[in-house]
C-alpha cells in the first residue's frame, strides 16, 4: 500500500494498462484451450469435428443444390454460390444461437476474478471464427480441385469471413448481457430467428437479381453486404456486387460498442453468475 | 493486507436489491488465520465474494495491497469444471496464473493422489475426489491469503489430515479465513474468529469466547 508501489504518470498508466492486456491475452489462451477440450473433447474423433461439423453441412447443402441442378444466374458454380452462402451463415447462426448460454455453462470459472465475462466471449467467438474460416477456405478449395474455380482473391474471403464474425461477436454480447440480468426468454427467440433470417441474411440471394428500390432497402444490412463482399473474393468480377466497406466496418464497430457497454453495464449490476 | 470499510453488500431478486451485508469493517493481515462464523443466510459466502474480488460492494471500500494475492473460494465446488479432466483443469488454473501448466499438473497429481482419475473427466469422480482436486488445485498456487469454506473439510481421514498439515504450513506465511458454521473445523483451523450477525461483523480475539456468543445466538 505504499506510494512507491503506485505508478505515477502516463507511462505508469501504460505499464499498467500493458500488464493488464497481458493477463487477458493469458487468459483468453487459456479459455480458448478449455473451450476445445469441453467442445470437442479427446475422445471420438476430437477436433476434427471443429472444422468437419461446418464442412459437412455446407458440403451436403451445396451438393444437394448441384445435384438438382439449380442453375445460377450470371453463370455463377452452383456449388461456388452455396458454400460461400452456407458457411459465412454457420458462423453467424453458431455465434448467436450459442451466445446466450455462453456465460451460464461457464459459471464456475468466475471463481477466478481474472476472468471475466468478455475474456469467455471472446475465446467462444475466436474459436468459432477460426474455425468456420479455415473451413471455409478448405472447401472452396477443395471444390476448385474438381471444377477448376479457385477463390480468386482468398484475402477477401478471409477478411469478409472475419468482419462478419466480429459482427455476430457485438450481436452475441448484447443477448449474452440481456440473459446475464435475468432476460432468459431472449435465448428462446434466438433460435427461431436464426431460421427465420436465411433469407434476410443475404446467404443465398445477391442484391443485383433485385430491382433498384428494393436494393436500396437491402444495402441497409450489413451482413447482405457481407455476403456480397466474400462472393466477389470468390468469384471475381463476372457479376455486379454491391457493398460499401465503410459502412459494414461502420456497423460492425458500432454493434461492438454497443456490446461492450451492454456487458458493462450487465456485469455490474449482476455479478453474481457464480451462483448459477 | 487487506480492509473492509463500511463494506454494504448484496445481491437483486427480481430487481429488487438485498443487501446482506451492512457496515461490515474488517482488516486481515498476514498470519491471521480468521474463522467467521454465521448462520445460514448470514452472508457468509456474500463475504467471501467480496473477498476474494469477485463481487463489488454497493456502498463502502474493499481495500487490497496489490502484492496480497487472494486465492478463490476454496471449497464451494466451483472453480472446478465438470466435463474436462482433473489434469485439464490444473493445466487451465496454471495457465490464469501464469505459472507452468506441466509442472502444476504434476503437483496436484501428486497431492491429490487421483491415480488414473486424474485423466479422466471430473463428472466422474466422487465428491471426496473432487474436494481432494480442488484443494490440491488451489494448493499449487501460491497465495498470501486462503479463503475457505467448510465444505473443503469433505473426504477420507487421510485427506483431511493432509489438509490440516497443508493449511497449517501455510499459516505461517499466509492469512487464512475460513467460513463455517460449525465450530470444530475452526478450533482445529483459527486463532480468532468473527461473528457475522444481523448483516455485520463482530470480531473476538479469543476463539472460545466468540463460540461460546455464536451458540447463543
């Protein structure tokens, strides 16, 4: 308790701050290492299943659609347009639907005061993220082997993949905080609406097979932005995409600051999960 | 060191707030091994929140040196995870605190005595192997203060002797609160003890004196 021991000055507060942010990066390590073992476990198969239970989905959906042989308009791969529709969705429905029990099923670890309820978000939503990203990379990869159309910009695949799994990472902060003060039924919503986004989402239409006006309404969401931004990573220049980076990254800031200030504001009032 | 002040603390139900602790004034230091009595509902485990930085209190100040290390409540059957192995959870608690995973591991193995179970999932151990895994857990990290609660107590003979000539060597060097309400545990474990009543806290250098006041309550 000594006044020596108290840094002073900017450069003690930056100190402190880099003290602080090193814990944290230890602890999500740590949580994202438990989080493997309590998901996937050691036993049957393992991690595997964190990227096989995205890939068979997707795979099988994308097949079903090349089997029945749906045309695409603008000479779009059939299987090309569903995979990228299909994954980036997984993500999205993975995040959310597991987002509000995400602080329930971990309730013994705020035992441990270093760890709080944004390191245990942050390690779920990393995990998902990287996962559903090397899958999707995998198999549009892996498609390209048989039908010779590989990803012709991988980077922009990759970064729409990210931008859209930060966004589901502010969603999940706002209905993780709403379940935290007591808001359970949230969760039940959750699931429903999932289902009920596909076509709202954007993962299987694009926004140029829509007349003008009702673009205009489309482009207000940025996960249909999103979808367009990773299908021209994949296909390249052969349709019309309409996006504006700015305003997904613009969204996509703001959804997280509004999760953060949730959480805040969740975690203060009620710090008392570790009865749950 | 570590001090309460003025400390009112509680939890919400229903959004209305109740607040178990009121005025509570406390300070602990180094070698102090403190037992805190209090019946059911007194506020016992809202205390141990407090203490071990978990749980901010609505009015007052909870005051800590920043060296003086506060472990997690030992005992309350948390802090543990169920569906990953004993050796999984030592290797996580390592790594929160900083420590090396293998060499943890390897010293709750040890203190432990889990055998094979330490491989195994922790859903499948009997509570007298998981009170052995937490304590052995919380006994691999270095504290300069230990918060216990009776259930702790739980296991064989063996173990508890074990517990007893742990947290003993420990009380040299560190504080030791432990919560109860039942007495023996304290006359084996403190050298004072507290009594928390009516929301506060009322402190009795004398051990028998103060559980001669708490059986009257």
């Amino acid at each position: 308790m000594s006044a020596s021991l108290r840094p002073d000055g900017s450069l003690g507060a930056l100190r402190e701050f880099m003290r602080a942010f090193r814990v944290q990066m230890r602890v999500i390590g740590a949580l994202v290492l438990r989080e493997l073992h309590t998901r996937f476990g050691r036993h049957h198969g393992g991690y595997v299943w964190l990227f096989f239970e995205p890939m068979m989905l997707a795979g099988c959906i994308a097949g079903l659609h090349a089997v029945i042989g749906h045309g695409m308009p603008g000479d779009m791969n059939v299987v090309g347009f569903y995979l990228t529709g299909y994954v980036p969705y997984y993500l999205f429905r993975g995040i959310l639907n597991r987002s509000g029990g995400a602080l329930h099923s971990n309730a013994p670890l705020f035992y441990h005061k270093q760890v709080t309820y944004l390191d245990v978000i942050i390690a779920r939503n990393l995990l998902e993220i990287v996962a559903v990203l090397f899958a999707q990379l995998f198999l549009l990869y892996a498609v390209g082997v048989f039908n010779n159309q590989f990803p012709v910009n991988p980077a922009q695949i990759a970064v729409g993949v990210v931008l859209m799994g930060l966004f589901c990472h502010g969603i999940s902060m706002m209905i993780t905080s709403a379940t935290v003060i007591g808001m359970e039924e949230v969760d039940r919503f959750i699931h429903p609406m999932t289902y009920l986004m596909i076509p709202l989402v954007g993962a299987f239409t694009m926004v140029w097979w829509f007349p003008s006006d009702f673009q205009q309404i489309m482009l207000l969401n940025p996960t249909i932005q999103l979808f367009e931004y990773i299908r021209e990573g994949h296909f390249g220049p052969i349709v019309p995409y309409y996006y504006d980076l700015t305003y997904v990254i613009s969204a996509v800031a703001i959804t997280n600051v509004l999760g953060l200030l949730c959480l805040k504001a969740a975690g203060h009032k009620y710090p008392y999960l570790s009865d749950v | 060191m570590m001090e309460l002040r003025d400390v009112w603390a509680g939890y919400k139900v229903h959004g209305r707030e109740h607040l178990v602790l009121r005025g509570v004034n406390a300070s602990f230091w180094r070698g102090d091994a403190v037992g805190i009595m209090g019946r059911n509902g007194a506020g016992k485990s809202t205390l141990v929140k407090v203490l071990s930085g978990r749980l901010q209190p609505s009015r007052g100040k909870f005051l800590r040196d920043p060296e003086f290390r506060v472990s997690w409540p030992l005992g309350f059957g948390g802090a543990i995870h169920g569906s990953i192995t004993g050796a999984d959870n030592a290797r996580f608690i390592a790594r929160i605190y900083d420590r090396d995973p293998y060499e943890i591991e390897h010293q709750v193995e040890e203190f432990a005595e889990l055998g094979h179970f330490m491989h195994q999932p922790v859903n499948t151990y009997s509570s007298g192997m998981r009170g052995r895994l937490a304590f052995a857990l919380s006994m691999a990290i270095d504290f300069d203060c230990y918060l216990v609660d009776e259930a702790i107590a739980a296991g064989d003979a063996r173990f508890q002797s074990r517990f007893r000539m742990a947290m003993e060597e420990r009380r040299k060097r560190s504080t030791v609160i432990v919560v109860s309400h039942s007495t023996s545990i304290l006359k084996d474990l403190c050298t004072s003890a507290a009594i928390l009543h009516e929301g506060r806290l009322a402190f009795h250098e004398d051990l028998d004196e103060a559980i001669a006041i708490y059986e009257r309550l």
